[in-house]
C-alpha cells in the first residue's frame, strides 16, 4: 500500500466483503494536542468490543478514542502528569529512594482495553516525561487509577531497578497485555530497562498486585494464549558480545502454584525507605542464628558498599536491613566488596578485589557491627608484585585465620592453578596454599567464593560462560587440615578438592538462561547451605537473582 502522511491514522479492513469496512480509512490526529499539535506522532492501538479504537501519541502526551467504521473522533484528551515519591532520580552508583518529581508527563507507549469504557496505559515517557508505572483512564478522560511509584518499587524490592536509569525515566514501563485467566482478567506491564514483567490483578478498580515475573533481557512485546494457559514474552536485547544468549522468547503458564520468582525481596529500611539492592557478591552465616545471613554488594554501587542482613527462614526470603559501610561515618570509596565473613563479635571481615589501574586496593577490611571500617589489612608486596586485577573473591574466619579465595592465576601461578591466601590476626603473617582449577573449554574458569564448615572449607569455581555456554559452576570442599599456609616466598603446597555440587540445574531450575556469576555461598548454624548468584546491577543482564537452598550439608 501507498505509505500514509505522518500524522493520521490508517484503518485498514482485514475482512473484505463485510459492510462499511471494505475501505482504507484516515483519520487525522493533526491539531488534538497541546504538545506538537503539528506533528502528532500515533505510537499504540487497541480495539474494544465496541469497535472503539484507543490511540496513544507519545511524544505528544496525548489520547485520542476513534470509531473504527466512521472514522470519526470521539473523544480525545491529555494523557497528563503525575507526581512521584520516593523515587530515585539521579545516576550515581547508589540506590536511594528519597527522591521526588513533579508533573512528570505520562508519554504513554502501549495502550490495551479492559473493558469497553476502561483502558490502561505504560507510561514509558520519551522527550520529558516517563511516569514509572501504568495508568487506567474511562474512555471519558478520567484517570481511574494511577499506579504512581507502586510498580517501579515492586521491581526495587526484586532487586531489578536499573540504577543507571534513574537520571532519565526508571524503569520505563513500555509494554502492555491485559487477558483473562481462570476467569479473571490480568494487567501484565512489561518493563525493558529492568527487565521483569509485573502482573496486576484487574478488580474494576484499583488493581491488585500479584507477582513479578523474570522475563528475559528488555522485554518488549507479550502475547497471552488464555486456551494453553501460556504467556510469551518477546525480548530485544542479547548478550552476543559477552559470548552470551540471543535476542529470545519466555514463555510462562499460569498456575495457582506459589510463584518461584523472586526468591529474594527486600523490605523497608529504618529510615521507611526501600532498600535497594543488586549485584550481591559474598554470602556468610549469622554464627548463632539459623536462616541468618548477611551478603555484600560489589563496586557496581560504587559509591554505596552495602552489607545486606537476610532472612533465609522466609520464602521467598527477605533483606531486612542494610548497614552502609563507611570511613569516618562516609561512604567508602574505593571498594569492590566480593566477601564477607562475621568476627563471632558482632562485626565482619570484609574481601576486597584490587584493581591497582583503578585505584582500587587489594585489601581486607575489618567493619564494626555498624559498618565503620576499624582496621585495613592491605596485601603484602610478596603477593602485589605479581598481581593480575583478579583478585579475591571471598573470605572466610578459621580460628585467628582469615582466608582469601583469588579468583584467577596471578602471574606467579602454575597453569590450571590460584592461590587461596590466609592471614594470621595475632601473627600478622601472611601465607598461602594452591588450589587445583579445572580446565576451561571456553572462556576462563575462578573461584568465586570460600566459606568454612566444620572440618572443610567450601569453594565456588565457575567458567565465566552464560546461557548454553556454560559448564562449570561448582561447590568443592577442602579438607581444613589441609590448609596448611607457608610464607608466599616458599614453594606452595598443592590441596587436594572434592565435589560437592553442581549448580547448574539449579541456575535452570527457572527455565531462563543460566546466569554466569554464581558468586556467594554459606553454611547456617544448623548446618544448612545457601548459594546466590551476582546480577550485575541490571547492567547488560537479566537483572535476575538466583538465591537457594542447596540443603543440609
């Protein structure tokens, strides 16, 4: 067909032969809006039952109700603005939600009837605007209900908002599905930046929430198959540059089953604000309380070290507090927090990865139980001067005893070999044994984690593979005896490992693909292991969290 003029919209029968739609109709959107009235740009449209077409103008915050025989326009009004609390609305490798913006335009993207005078929108803003949430309108032009910050909050708690959207418009809701299951009718509300797809139940007024769903990377269209109890996503983004998954589809049935995702959600903080959190890279062990864990986020949030209390007895289970970790009561700088251990005093040892070209140390960390950094172990010039910028990726307490996990060989490393590297609190001595790798058929293949249990220390080694890809993400175990440090100008003894578990039918047990940085890994006090996986702060990933159970060990 001819193309069309910008500005209009083009009704084109599908069904010849049936009366009064056998011909192309134009409507024309020019001169509706306040904004661009001159150059109306139509983004999304829907039918009701009514023969009745919504049209969304994005850049032109604007709505327009179309009768599809006639052509005709039968309403149109603004889109308009909402106001938002506790938001966060600036770039700066933090999650704080203490922000606010006023009269935000709504610039909707999709827009789907609920019935045959309601519909909603996904207010993914464009030039100025981009409300964060969904909104129902009556065909009318009354706002019936506003969503506001509620959707945008729900993907905070799931550890999915994306920080680095938050100078510009969040979470972006774009996408929209509304379908009946079970004989009730759904709202789906499809979030690209944090990838997760937000299922609302519609009441015929303010609709409930239910649950979130992961969706893949950037979803940007879903369809529902009501008839196969399905729900397909469609995402745009791929990881190819990072060896990982193509552009793909999800697919979801619906159920009456507790949802599997997420298993990991945060609460209020003290403040009354919503703790933020992503990118969790250490797990340890309450040393008395069972089910009590504390992790560490990594230099993703670079200007806000973070240690996360968690209880594990919950399902899914839920981050209670967050103790920021400072220097002279600030924010510590120059940290890439990867493990953490408690003292048995109420305080924690903390792992820092160097990164000598970043002016990043490679250091361990003493903190008190409120997060102040005491004490600073920096690393020996025996083991700097062969530094490569893998450093350690975990840390744990055996008697006066801290021991470090380095992710990869240094320079001084037999092949297929990594250092775990220990340091004697009352000696102030360091030393260190070797850990056998396995070898890498793609890629490379490090330790992610260490943590002590009973007579044997617990190790994560992983291949840095995603998706169809990967082939090694492990738990060892190491006899404790065997840890026998000698100084690190010595010859190093060689330790011998022994499988404990292979995670990767844990990382598909969602049917996503398997994530690559499975990077934390405890024992409780009643002897329970827990293991969580490093989501890289919603940057170039699926924003997915994996956190687990892996049993009594």
């Amino acid at each position: 067909m001819p193309q069309q003029p910008a500005g209009y919209l083009s009704i084109i029968p599908l069904l010849k032969g049936i009366p009064q739609c056998d011909q192309i109709r134009q409507v024309e959107l020019t001169g509706l809006a306040a904004t661009g009235a001159d150059d109306p740009e139509p983004e999304f449209v829907d039918f009701n039952d009514r023969n009745e077409i919504v049209v969304t103008l994005q850049e032109n915050n604007h709505i327009v109700i179309v009768a599809a025989q006639s052509g005709a326009i039968l309403n149109h009004f603004s889109a308009g603005s909402v106001d938002l609390n506790n938001i966060d609305t600036v770039k700066d490798g933090a999650l704080s939600f203490n922000g606010s913006l006023t009269g935000v335009l709504r610039e909707p993207d999709a827009v789907k009837w609920l019935d045959e005078n309601r519909f909603v929108i996904a207010n993914e803003g464009d030039f100025k605007g981009g409300a964060r949430g969904f909104t129902i309108f009556h065909k009318d032009g009354r706002v019936l209900y506003e969503s506001g910050a509620d959707f945008e909050h729900r993907i905070v708690q799931a550890g999915h908002y994306p920080d680095k959207r938050s100078g510009k418009k969040g979470a972006e809701p774009e996408g929209l599905v509304v379908a009946e299951f079970g004989q009730q009718r759904y709202i789906f509300v499809l979030s690209e930046r944090a990838s997760v797809i937000g299922v609302y139940r519609d009441t015929g007024a303010d609709p409930e929430f239910v649950q979130l769903l992961p969706s893949g990377i950037a979803p940007e269209s879903a369809v529902a198959i009501p008839s196969r109890n399905i729900l397909v996503s469609a995402n745009e983004k791929d990881l190819i540059k990072d060896g990982g998954v193509r552009a793909h589809v999800m697919l979801y049935q619906f159920s009456h089953q507790a949802p599997s995702y997420p298993q990991l959600i945060s609460d209020l903080g003290s403040d009354g604000q919503l703790i933020g959190w992503g990118a969790l890279s250490g797990l340890a062990a309450d040393p008395s309380i069972a089910g009590k864990l504390y992790a560490v986020n990594d230099s993703f949030y670079k200007t806000q070290p973070t240690i996360y209390t968690i209880d594990a007895n919950q399902h899914p289970a839920r981050i209670t507090k967050a103790t920021r970790v400072t220097r002279k009561g600030k924010p510590a700088e120059n940290l890439d927090l990867e493990g953490i251990t408690s003292d048995g005093s109420g305080g924690f040892w903390l792992a820092s990865e160097g990164r000598t070209d970043r002016a990043i140390p490679h250091a361990i960390y003493h903190v008190t139980a409120e997060g102040e950094i005491d004490r600073t172990v920096p690393f020996p010039t025996e083991l700097l001067q062969y530094e490569t910028r893998f450093g350690s990726e975990g840390v744990t307490l055996i008697g006066d005893t801290l021991w470090l996990a380095i992710q990869r060989q240094w320079k001084d490393d037999p092949v297929g070999t990594v250092k775990l590297v220990a340091y004697n609190l009352v000696t102030n001595q360091w030393g260190a044994v070797r850990y056998p790798t396995e070898p890498a058929s793609k890629g490379w293949v490090g330790l992610s984690e260490i943590t002590a249990y009973q007579d044997s220390v617990y190790i994560i080694e992983r291949d840095n593979q995603i998706g169809e890809n990967a082939r090694l993400k492990r738990l060892y175990k190491v006899a404790i005896n065997e840890l026998r440090p000698v100084s690190l100008n010595q010859e190093l003894p060689l330790v011998h490992k022994q499988q404990v578990r292979d995670f990767i039918p844990d990382l598909k047990a969602n049917g996503g693909y398997i994530t690559d940085k499975i990077e934390g890994f405890t024992v409780d006090s009643a002897g329970i292991g827990y293991a969580l996986t490093d989501n890289d702060g919603v940057d170039d990933s699926s924003g997915e969290t994996y956190f687990f159970s892996t049993g009594k060990l």
